[in-house]
C-alpha cells in the first residue's frame, strides 16, 4: 500500500472516529435532555394526579350529599301521589271557582253556607168541595260559622211563598188555600262549647223538646206537614216550636262501657207571639247502645194567649225513638195542663219501613186535642212514601184522611163530624 | 178511638219484629283507625271502638282530656271508606249520608274531610295533636313516626 492511500485510509478513519464521537456525544446530548422532559412530565403528572385525586375527593362528597338528597327525598311515586292529589284538588277547585269571585268570610276560622228549596202541591177532597194548589215554594238558606275552636253560630233564614191552614181559612167542608210571602228568621244562635257535656246556646233556637220539632228541617222529614201538635209553623199549639232566649246542652255517655248517651236541654225563653213571658223548660233523653232505641222526657212551663188573656201552662211529654236496621219508629205525646180553658194533648206514632236505600214507606196516627179551641179533636191517618234518589233529594207521596170530630164552638153551635182526604206530592232539594 | 188502638197494637207487634231484622256483612273488613302518635288516649278495644264511631259522627267533639278532634276519612265508594262504615260506624253508604244531611240542617256540622292519597292523610294526621282517619292494613306499612293505629278493623 502506497503511503497515499495510508494516509487516506487514515483520514477516512479519523473522518470516521470524529462521526462516531460526534454521534455518541449527540446520542448523550439527546439523553440527558430527554431525562430532564420526563422530569418535567412526571412533576405534571403528579400535578394533575393531585388535581384529580381533589376532584375524586369533591365529587366524592357531592355524591355523598347527593345520595343523602335523595334518600331524605320522597320516593318518585309518592311524589306522583301528590302530585296527582294535588292537581286533582286544583282542578276541583278551578271547576267550582273558575274565574268566579272567591267568597271569604269577615272574619272566623270557618263559613258553611247550605239551604234548600221545597215545593208541595196539596190536593184536599173537602166534605163539600176540593181544592188543589202548589201551596209551597219556600226556600231557606242555613249559614254556620266557627268563630273559633268553642265559639261557632248558626243562622237559618226562610224565604217562605205557602199557604196556611186550608181548614181555618175556609172552614172545615170548603178548605180554601191563600198564598202568603213570609220571610222569617227561623234560627239565630251563638254556641260556646266549654266541652261535649256542656255547652251554651243564645238566641233564637229549635224548642228542645220532642223528636220531630228538632229534626225540623224539611230535607229529612218524610212528612214535611210535621204532626199536628206542631202545627202552625211558628206557633205554640202546646209548646212554642221556637224560641228565643238562654240554652244549656250537651251529651255524655254513661251506663256500663259508657255505652249510653245522655243528653239533655235545659232552657229559658220567649215565645215570639209573647215576648215578656218567660218559658222554663227541658229535655232529657237517653239512647240505649247501638240498640237504636232512644227515649226522651219533657217538661216545661210558660204562658200563652188564649181568648185574649194570658194563661200559664204547664207541659209534660215523652217521645220514643227505634232507628234500627230496615225500622224507623217515632211516637210522642204531649200535654198541658192550662189554667184558663181546656187542658190540650198532641199524640202521634210513625213507623216507618225503608225498603231500600232509596225507598221507604210511612204510617202516622196523629190526634190533636187543642182544647176547645176549634171544634172537636182532629185525627189524621197517613200513609206516605219517601223516594230519595240522592241524599240530599227527597220527593214525597202522602195520602191523608182526615177527621173533624163534632163539637160545639165557643159560641156553643154544633158542628158535625167531617172527614177530608187529602194528597200530597212534594220535593225537598237541599245543598 | 177503638179503631185507633185497634191499628195501633196490630202496627205495634207487626213491627216490632222488624227492629231485629238487620244483618250484618260477615266479611273481614281491610282498614285500620289512626291517629296522632302524640295522642295519649288507651283504653281497651271495643271502648276505642266506640269514641272513634263517637268522634266521626261528631256525637263527640274532643277526645277525652279535651283536644279537639280533626277527622279524616276516604273518598265515598271506595273499599276502604265501605269497610269503615260497616267495620267503625255500622252504618249503610245511605245511613251516612243520611246522618250528615241531619246534622248539617240542624247545627250546621259538615262531615270529615275525605283525603284520597295516603301520604296526605298520613300528613295531615301527623301534624295536627287530635286527629283521626283511616287507612287501609296494607297502607299501613306506609305509616310515618307520628303517626299511629288505633285499632284494626275486623
């Protein structure tokens, strides 16, 4: 080899030598930068790791607060439940408001307001002629507020269009009917409730005696005539069928298990037709269990005018009550023992048979001695039917003959017997 | 007036039977009578029995101690309410209805509040110290803290 190509072959190899130092040393270059970047990478990475590890920690406790949220929260369908009551109850509401005017009482936690509308046609087969009218289109409208926990008052008002007496206003073989507009206050009372065994009424109120005049209203009498003894509307026949003045009542159970209820009224009024007389008077009733069987004993003094002087009266009277299953059975009496005239007596009995939930059928006895003051004593024999479609409609039937016993007027004239049949259809519809 | 006595004695005895004709519905009655859990009243069943019939009708206003009652009962017609009338009061769908329309013409009273959800009633019979309602025995796992039964129907 010629010293040329030594001293290429040592040049190429330098060239070589220096490639391979210049490449190793750029390879460690290349390294040791590379170490530092993952440094970094690795500072980062823990960076975020920490980050990700608070984040963790915070959804962690969202989770948490959330999973509490929804165990504390009303399950989906309780909350379908209300809602669904909820929107059922404003629908209701909307349906009875709807973009009427709302009516809010004065003042009181509480205002009910109801009332009902009656009509009677009366058909009466006179001993010399008959007659036939719509002798009722009466409406009354009953208002109740609770004025606080032991306060409450009631009102009924009556917006009456009837007859009166066919028998008096004709006479007892023509009976004749009129038409009279009446707007009485029929009911008026403030009640304190010191507890169930005691509570005071004033004002204007239903006399508590008897069955029949406390039940009073005509939505739930099956003859709204009412017996004879309580006849006029608004009268004293033999005791007033209101009064206005002072009232104690209650209930309490009592007997074995406190299984019969005892209740009772004790009063002091005025009669409207003699307001400066007073009337002393009560009611004490027992109902025997779940028996249905009720009896009650009444006493009572006052006074009245008959023949145009006041006399003092004293009245006694039991009423007896079955309310049982199928049997509904009302029987009272009443008597006074009068210092001026004729003492007077009122007796009916009433059974009565519902035959279903809507239908029920009636019997009354009902005599009326008042005294001598109209001829003879007055009987009544009834038979009638209830038909109750609804609670709150009732439409009537009766058939009722009638006797007039014979006597002599005041004027010492006899009158014979005289019988009338009479019929009625009537409807009571009450809200 | 012979007559009279007559008819009188023959309706008497004809129909004096008919008092011990009502038959009672032999079936097991699915409700149960709650109250507030704060109420203190105890006595024995058929005792409860009676003043829940009392305090429903409105015969009774207070609960004896003298807390004022809040009644509480189902919608008409439904199982619940049918089983209360028969179980509680012994009374007809009509029998009731009956009552109410009575009481509310001679004192202005009205009938309980009917509560259709479950979960309302049991509402408001936890927040109020003297109430009173029905729930069906099924519904009584459904029972909050402050509420409580009363007694089971048969």
């Amino acid at each position: 080899m010629s010293s040329n190509n030594k001293y290429k072959n040592f040049k190429f190899m330098q060239f070589i030598s220096l490639l391979v130092v210049s490449l190793g040393l750029a390879l460690c270059s290349q390294s040791i930068f590379a170490e530092e970047s993952d440094k970094e990478k690795i500072k980062l990475l823990e960076q975020r790791l920490e980050q990700s590890e608070q984040l963790l920690k915070k959804l962690s406790q969202q989770l948490t607060e959330l999973k509490n949220k929804v165990e504390n929260t009303p399950a989906l369908e309780e909350q379908d439940e209300r809602i669904t009551e909820l929107e059922d109850s404003v629908e209701e509401i909307d349906e009875k408001v709807g973009s009427r005017a709302v009516v809010h009482g004065f003042d009181g936690l509480k205002v009910d307001v109801g009332g009902f509308i009656h009509s009677a046609l009366t058909i009466i087969d006179g001993e010399n002629s008959s007659e036939a009218s719509f002798n009722r289109q009466n409406f009354e409208l009953l208002i109740k507020a609770d004025l606080n926990e032991d306060w409450s008052a009631f009102f009924a008002g009556g917006f009456l269009r009837e007859s009166d007496d066919p028998f008096i206003l004709g006479s007892r073989t023509s009976p004749s009917f009129n038409s009279v507009s009446k707007s009485p206050q029929i009911i008026a009372w403030t009640n304190y409730r010191y507890n169930d065994a005691l509570n005071v009424r004033m004002g204007r109120f239903i006399t508590p005696h008897g069955i029949i005049n406390q039940e009073h209203f005509p939505a739930i009498l099956l003859d709204p005539e009412q017996p004879q003894f309580l006849r006029p509307f608004g009268g004293d026949t033999l005791f007033p069928n209101f009064s206005t003045g002072l009232q104690l009542h209650g209930k309490r159970f009592v007997g074995k298990d406190g299984a019969n209820k005892l209740d009772y009224n004790i009063y002091a009024s005025n009669f409207a037709g003699l307001s400066n007389e007073t009337i002393f008077g009560g009611r004490a009733g027992l109902t025997f269990g779940d028996s249905g069987i009720a009896v009650g004993g009444n006493l009572a003094s006052g006074s009245r005018v008959r023949q145009g002087l006041i006399n003092d009266y004293d009245l006694w009277g039991i009423d007896f009550l079955i309310d049982k299953g199928r049997l509904l059975w009302k029987t009272e009496i009443f008597a006074t023992d009068e210092d001026a005239g004729k003492d007077r007596l009122g007796f009916y009995t009433q059974p009565a048979l519902r035959l279903n939930n809507q239908w029920l059928v009636f019997y009354r006895y009902d005599e009326l001695d008042n005294g001598g003051d109209t001829v003879g004593d007055s009987i009544e024999n009834m038979l009638g039917f209830n038909y109750t479609p609804s609670s709150n409609i009732r439409l009537r039937a009766t058939f009722t003959h009638k006797t007039m016993e014979s006597g002599f007027d005041r004027a010492a004239i006899f009158f014979p017997e005289v019988d009338a049949d009479i019929v009625q259809f009537s409807g009571t519809f009450s809200f | 007036m012979k007559q009279a006595n007559t008819t009188l004695k023959f309706l008497f005895y004809s129909l004096l039977g008919l008092t011990f004709l009502s038959s009672q519905n032999g079936s097991a009655a699915d409700c149960a009578v709650v109250v507030n859990a704060s109420n203190s009243y105890s006595a024995d069943e058929s005792s409860m029995r009676k003043q829940a019939k009392r305090l429903f009708l409105k015969e009774l206003m207070q609960w004896p101690g003298g807390t004022a009652s809040k009644l509480y009962v189902r919608e008409n017609s439904t199982p619940i309410h049918n089983d209360f009338l028969q179980d509680v009061l012994n009374k007809t769908d009509a029998e009731y209805a009956s009552h109410w329309l009575s009481v509310k013409q001679k004192t202005g009273e009205t009938p309980p509040r009917a509560v259709k959800s479950i979960k309302i009633l049991l509402r408001l019979i936890g927040k109020k110290e003297g109430a009173i309602g029905v729930i069906s025995k099924a519904e009584a796992a459904e029972l909050t803290e402050n509420v409580k039964i009363l007694f089971q129907c048969n």
